[in-house]
C-alpha cells in the first residue's frame, strides 16, 4: 500500500500532532543498539512508518496499554516520562537476551477509497477480507478499521548469548524461536506467530532486511507464510537488521458506528551482527 491513508487516531490530540506521518504503515521498536554493555541504559524508539523507514514518536502514556521487559532475572516494568523520545528506556541488569514488549491502545483508520483498502489488503496477505467485505453488504467507501499495535523487539546485552525469547502475553505475538544472537553466519532461525497463545497457521509475514547502520535504505522485503504449527524460517545474514509484521484482521459484526474491521499488527525487530 503506496497510498494516502487519513488516520483518525483515538486518544489525544497530542498524539496526532507529535505522529505527523498520516501514511503510516508498519509500527515497530528499534533500539538505538541492539548490542549494548551490562550497565548502560538500552534506548528504543518507537517507529511508524513504511519500508523500514518511519518517524519517531515519543511516549504518551494514555496510548500505552502494555510495556515490558524480560530478561534472565525475569520481568520488569520500565519507567518513562511523557514525551520521552526515544520512548523506550530500559536499565540492563543481567547479561544475555533482553525482550522489550508493548502495546498500544486501539486506533482508528477510515477508509475512503476502495482501491486503498483493496491495496493495503493485498500488500499484508489479506485478500480474502475484500470477498468477506462484500458478501456482508458493506460499502466499498466510508467505513472504518479499529486496530492495534504489539510490537517486540529483541536485545543482546553484554555480547552473553544466553536468553531466549518468550510469549509476554501479547495478544497478537511473533516470538523468536532461536536466539538470533546465538545464531551463526548463514544458520536458520525460527518464529512463530501467536493469536490469544495459540499458534496461527496459514498466516503471512512480511519481513524486511536492511545492513545494520544503513538506516534510511532500501530494504530487501520478503513474504513467508507460516506452517501448520504457525511458524517460518528463513537464513540470517551478517551485520543485518531485521523487522518482521504481520496483521491479523477479524470483522466487526455488527458494525459499531463505521467500524467494520479490527486488526492486530505484530511485529519483531533484532539484529544479526556482523
């Protein structure tokens, strides 16, 4: 989906000045180093955006309604202050794998052209929504999606390879079967995806591939559909940065107000060194 989208987002007026950008697509976590040392303070932003590519947006609470981190001494709540840019500031407290999970309050996104609709269906696997939509009587134009955003991302602290990631809950959730830390050059690794705790089968994910350090690149994007058991698995490539999304849609039935569809967007994000 290449076209202009008008999101109206619920929540606060803040919220839609400091986002700015209303062609937002993808929405994931992005550390400002995937690799730091045990004791410095692990800063994430928060992006939205497409092609690997989004702005910043600070933390505004009344839109946070999960926020996390895991670690091998377990989970903790970090603290943050309104406006934190980045958003995400986590202490690290134990080497080896870090997972920062959160989730955002639901937004909404009124659709007034039908090819928008049809085009952004179709770039996240979800075509047989269009069918769906028109055998409910729906109209083709002015309607609107209520949707969600879990993003996780994933943190080796110290140059430890120990950790591994875990469901945190989420109800919408990529989880790293592999640590890619852990992984060497060429390995395969391993997601699955998750709806409610369970694993979904026959869904797509989007992955995008960028160098690390290249922020602002071209990345190279791939689709995978996941198995029976709900996973994918694919070859990592050295000093490589990462992002995988997927989206889950389900109907509104009956419609409340202009809201016709619900979606849950999970996404991953870590990096393979070089």
């Amino acid at each position: 989906m290449r076209k202009r989208l008008t999101r109206l987002f619920s929540g606060t007026a803040l919220f839609l000045a400091l986002c700015g950008n209303v062609n937002a697509h993808e929405f994931w976590i992005e550390p400002v180093d995937f690799t730091p040392e045990l004791g410095d303070k692990v800063e994430a932003n928060l992006r939205v955006g497409q092609d690997f590519k989004g702005d910043i947006l600070p933390l505004i609470p009344q839109m946070v309604l999960f926020y996390e981190a895991f670690d091998n001494q377990g989970m903790r709540s970090p603290s943050g202050e309104v406006g934190d840019r980045p958003a995400l500031k986590v202490e690290t407290r134990a080497p080896g794998l870090l997972v920062i999970a959160y989730q955002s309050t639901p937004s909404k996104v009124a659709f007034d052209d039908p090819d928008i609709f049809k085009a952004y269906l179709e770039w996240e696997g979800l075509d047989w929504v269009l069918g769906e939509h028109q055998k409910r009587g729906l109209p083709e134009a002015g309607f609107s999606e209520l949707y969600a955003r879990y993003p996780k991302t994933l943190v080796d602290v110290g140059g430890d390879t120990s950790g591994a990631d875990r469901a945190t809950g989420l109800q919408a959730e990529l989880v790293a079967l592999d640590n890619p830390y852990a992984l060497g050059a060429g390995a395969e690794m391993r997601v699955q995806l998750f709806w409610n705790g369970k694993p979904e089968p026959g869904r797509q994910i989007k992955m995008f591939s960028r160098p690390a350090g290249a922020e602002g690149s071209m990345p190279e994007v791939t689709d995978h559909i996941t198995d029976a058991s709900g996973q994918i698995s694919f070859n990592v490539s050295p000093g490589t940065v990462y992002m995988l999304n997927s989206v889950k849609m389900l109907p509104v039935d009956p419609p409340r107000d202009d809201v016709v569809w619900q979606s849950f967007w999970s996404s991953l994000t870590f990096e393979f060194p070089g």
